[in-house]
C-alpha cells in the first residue's frame, strides 16, 4: 500500500517518503561538522601566522625582513562588532522561538518571529559593513605605515577583515533559505507535523552564532 503524499508538503518537506526517518538530520549534522572543521581551521591557521608576527625576521646580514606586527590584543575592534554580536545572538533566539511556535502550533507566534529573525539577519549585515570598512582602512594604513607590502602581505588587520567577510558570506547564504522558509510560513506550508525545514535553518543559524562568538571571542583575546 503507498503513502499519498499530503496535498501541501512543505518546504524540503515529505517530498521523499522513501528515505529513512532522520536521515535529513543527519546530512545537517554531516553539513554543520564539515563547516566547523573550516572555520576552525582557519581560526587556528589566523592564531599561527598571528604569532609568528610578534617577532621581527632579521636576516644574517643584521637587516629587518619583516617587521613585528602590532602586539596580542592591540588590534580594537570596532563598535560596530560589538552591536553586530547583540544582534546576531538576538536573531538567534527569534529563530529558537519560531521553532518552538510551530512544534506548539502556535502559527501567528511562528511567522512574526522568523519575521523578526529575518529582519535581524538583514540588520547584522547592515552594521558589520562600515565595521569592515574600517578594518580595511586600518588595514592599508598599516601597510602604508611599515612600506613593506610584500612581506605582510594581508597581515593582520587584513586576515581579520577577511575572516569577517567568510562569516558574513556564509550568513548570507543561510539567509536564501531563511526567506524560502518565511515564505512559506506565510502560506501556512508548516504545521506541528511538518517542520523540518525550519528545525534545518535553526540548526544552522544557531550554527553560525557559535561561530561568530567563537571568532569574534578569539579576535579580541589576539587582536
């Protein structure tokens, strides 16, 4: 005997009946480690070159290679960052709360919310980018600063600013199926029987806030 399919599958949602139970799941989990390993590596890859500048390279001839960079949380993060964490700790409770109003049926508390969460999303990007800007700025004017452009390369301020911009970007992505979910709450596509697509983007929303404060704390104690 087959399983009708519902008349209104939601989003990602009973639209492959044939797979085992928890099988999205676990490719989240399987999604989730793979970008942890990345950030991780990178954070530890910034840590390592971070120190390696604390100290000037001097060749056997007496003369300086490279100089030392700026020393271990001398590098201020700017205000921005700081309203940026607030925002990005705010959207993910917004996103906690929809889930749980939609395991409760409670449909009107679940739109608002990944509504708000939406609007946050929007709100930490719009606040990161004069923040990144500024960094870019004392990025250059560091180089300038020490005339040696082809031994620091993008260090530090430049390694800092690149590391936001990967956050950022990765943001960015969880933010298409961010809207695709509001979307079709607001077209009563979820209920407290179908909801997993919106379990997957709080999952990876929550995600990304464990990663910027992550960054954002190992930013601050290295600069």
């Amino acid at each position: 005997m087959t399983t009708k399919p519902p008349d209104n599958p939601g989003f990602f949602e009973d639209r492959h009946t044939h797979l085992p139970q928890g099988t999205g799941l676990f490719g989240m989990w399987l999604f989730l480690v793979a970008l942890g390993i990345l950030f991780a590596s990178s954070l530890g890859a910034y840590m390592i070159i971070r120190l390696m500048t604390l100290n000037p390279v001097i060749d056997p001839a007496g003369e300086v290679v490279r100089q030392a960079g700026p020393a271990l949380g001398s590098i201020p993060m700017p205000l921005g960052l700081w309203v940026s964490t607030t925002v990005m700790l705010a959207s993910s409770y917004t996103i906690h709360l929809a889930l749980r109003a939609i395991q409760q049926e409670r449909q009107v508390v679940f739109r608002r919310c990944l509504a708000v969460t939406a609007a946050l999303a929007v709100m930490f990007l719009v606040i990161q980018t004069p923040s990144l800007m500024l960094l870019l700025n004392e990025h250059t004017a560091y180089r300038e600063q020490l005339r040696d452009e082809a031994t620091l390369g993008l260090m530090p301020y430049g390694m800092v600013f690149f590391m936001i911009v990967v956050h950022g970007a990765h943001l960015i992505g969880g933010m298409i199926p961010l809207g695709i979910v509001t979307h079709h709450a607001w077209r009563d596509r979820y209920d407290h029987e179908s909801y997993n697509p919106i379990r997957y983007v709080a999952m990876y929303w929550h995600f990304l806030d464990v990663v910027w404060l992550c960054l954002f704390g190992g930013l601050l104690l290295i600069g």
